[in-house]
C-alpha cells in the first residue's frame, strides 16, 4: 500500500528515520532501485549478515567516514551510533575500520562537534549489475556459509569459525 509523497515529506520521513538510528539501505543492483528500507541495526537481517561476514545483500556506499582529531570533543556519539561497530577509540584519536564501515552516515549526522564527516572511498564498491546477479551472488554466498558451517561441525568446531 504505497502513496505518492513530494520530495519534502520524503525527506522528512528519511530525516526522522536517522534521528532514530535507523541505517538508510537500498538493494545492492545497479539495474533499477527496488527497494528502499530504514533499517534498525538490532533486528534488520541484511545488516546482521553483513556483520557475519555476508557481503552480497548489502553493499556499502560509495562514503566513507572520516574524523577530524583537532574539533573532536570525545563524546563517543559516533561509536555508540555505528551499526557496525567500525569506529574506535585508539592511541590517536578514533580509529576508523575501513573494511566494516558501510558509508551510511550516522556518525557524521550524529556528531555533536561536526568532527565526522563522510568522503569519497577510494574505489566505488562492487555492484551486481541487475537483480538476477544479485539473487545469484547471494544464493552463493549462503550455500558457502551453510557449507563452511557443516564442514566445521564434522571437524568437531560446531560453531563454523576457524580456531
């Protein structure tokens, strides 16, 4: 059940969404936009696979975060925010996991002293070239997880980690 909304009320809605924390996603296709979710980092099935290790359903954006060391106050706004458990604190200042980031912007948004902000990664990340592709990489990626996992109870891990 799908009504037309003028670009304030969208924008209005996806501003109320990462108030509330919620990660913006699309499907991961370069096809045609199919679906547009505002997902809850606790219970959303895509981000919990991705942070298992799944990279098919979710592909992050072309963003990355970034922190500026000299305007930051230390509030950890940004690493209780992070659906991905990407930044921490280090040595340095905060340390940015390039690899877990997604690019979905809560940190920046969320930054009291505007000391994060999002750029540009370094390479666009990969992206099925239509949904028939992204069903197929997938439906891969899961039939190698439940292989991965049957293997290691047979080797007596039962967890499906390495040791």
């Amino acid at each position: 059940r799908a009504e037309r909304l003028d670009y304030d009320e969208a924008m209005q809605i996806l501003r109320t969404c990462e108030d509330a924390g919620l990660v913006h996603t699309v499907d991961n296709n370069g096809d045609r936009l199919g679906v547009m979710c505002n997902c809850c980092p606790c219970s959303c099935p895509v981000i919990r696979s991705w942070r298992l290790g799944g990279t098919n359903v979710l592909a992050p954006s072309r963003f990355i975060a970034a922190h500026d060391r000299t305007t930051c106050t230390h509030c950890d706004a940004c690493i209780e925010i992070c659906p991905m458990d990407a930044i921490e604190p280090g040595a340095a200042g905060l340390a940015i996991d390039s690899a877990r980031c997604i690019g979905c912007g809560l940190c920046a948004s969320h930054c009291p002293s505007g000391s994060m902000r999002m750029v540009p990664r370094e390479a666009a990340p990969p992206m099925a070239s239509d949904e028939p592709a992204m069903t197929r990489r997938i439906a891969a990626e899961v039939v190698w997880g439940l292989l991965k996992g049957r293997v290691s109870a047979m080797l007596g891990r039962g967890d499906g980690q390495r040791s």
